[in-house]
C-alpha cells in the first residue's frame, strides 16, 4: 500500500515538475531573463524614410504672387492711344499708365496686336478684327488691314495691296487719329453697329504688358 502511495506521489511531483519545467522554458524564451518581458510586446515594422514627414511653417509674403504676375490692367483705348503716341513702334517697346496709376511697359506683338486678331476679346463670341480687317480687302474692311503694322501704314479706304490710304493713326496724334472713332467715342460704321453697346470699345479693359519696377523689384510711385 505504502508503494502504490509513493508511486501516485511520485507521479504527481514528477507531472508538476515537468509542467513547471516547461512554463519556464516558454517564458525565458519570450521574455528571458527579466520579470519585465518587453520582449513580448509586439514589435512595430519601420521603414528607413518617414512616412510622416513633419510639416514646416516657411513665412511666404503674398507679394510673391504679385511679383510673378505683374500684367497691367488697363482699358484699351488708353493702351491704344499710349501706342500711337509713341510712334506706333512695331518692335521697340512703349510706355503706358495702367488703372490703378503704375507705370508698364508693352509691345505692339504682345500687347496691341491682340486686340485686332483675338477672338471673344471685346465681348463672349465677337470674332477678331482681322476677320474683317485683313490682305483680301474685302468690302466690309474699308480698304484698311491690321494684320500687321506695315498693312496698317498703308491707311484705310485702300482699292488695292498697293494703294496707299487714308492714314488711321493722325502722324502719331492720337486726337487726330481714326482709331479715335472706333475706342474712344465707339462709332465705327458697321462694326459699331454690330458691337452690343453693354461692351463700350474704349471701356474694355485687359491685361497687357509689364509693370515698371526699380532695382528693387519695387514699382514707383503711381501717379495719382
């Protein structure tokens, strides 16, 4: 009886020391030897680069905008008159004053040009001067071409290529120019006519040429 006590003791002691024996081996293997297993905490995947790229605050002046565009809005007539002034020069540049008073500077390609050729310039849908206005001297041209300013020189009321007509730009007086009529006072035959009286010529305003400015990238004064 005392053998079959010691067996069942035995086996008993043998089973729990097994058991403990195998708790142990787990546990040193997940956490060795430390009662603080940080070794079982998960462990969070990094990549070498941030995926959250902390943000910087730059201090951006809103005069940068400005400086990249520093187109001058001004009504046509006066872009016009400023270029017939000046000598209605083809390639050298000319001064005039926009709207709020600052000196720009423009040229007939980039600034005057446009407003004879471009569609849906002078109101939504009106078709370009030139549509009219071109080499073929048509009826409806009165004998004038804008396409360029040597067609122009040549005058208006023109019968041929090789005729010369009535000069349109009053030898560089603006008062005394024909180009008067269609932006300033907004008759000009049939194109008048046509033109819906909501969109003056003269009142139309652009964006044209470049804002004068000093060494500083600062424009002057503007004339009040």
């Amino acid at each position: 009886m005392n053998d079959v006590r010691k067996m069942i003791y035995g086996t008993l002691i043998g089973f729990f020391a097994v058991l403990g024996f195998w708790f142990s081996v787990i546990y040193v293997s997940a956490c060795g030897l430390t009662f603080t297993c940080r070794q079982a905490a998960p462990k969070v995947d990094r990549t070498p680069i941030p995926t959250l790229i902390p943000a910087s605050h730059s201090d951006v002046s809103m005069d940068v905008g400005m400086a990249e565009f520093n187109k001058c809005q001004v009504p046509v007539d006066w872009l016009v008159e400023a270029w017939v002034s000046a000598g209605y020069p083809e390639t050298e540049p000319f001064t005039f004053m926009a709207m709020n008073g600052y000196n720009c500077t423009g040229t007939f390609a980039d600034d005057v040009r446009p407003l004879f050729v471009e569609n849906s310039l002078w109101y939504p849908g009106s078709i370009g001067c030139v549509s009219c206005h071109n080499a073929d001297l048509s009826d409806r041209s009165a004998g004038l071409d804008l396409t360029t300013v040597q067609a122009m020189l040549m005058g208006s009321q023109r019968a041929d290529a090789n005729a010369k007509g009535t000069d349109i730009f009053g030898g560089g007086n603006w008062q005394n120019s024909i180009l008067v009529e269609m932006f300033a006072s907004g008759s000009h035959g049939a194109f008048a006519e046509s033109h819906p009286a909501e969109f003056p010529f003269g009142k139309v305003g652009v964006f044209a040429g470049q804002l004068i400015v000093n060494e500083d990238g600062i424009p002057p004064t503007p004339v009040p």
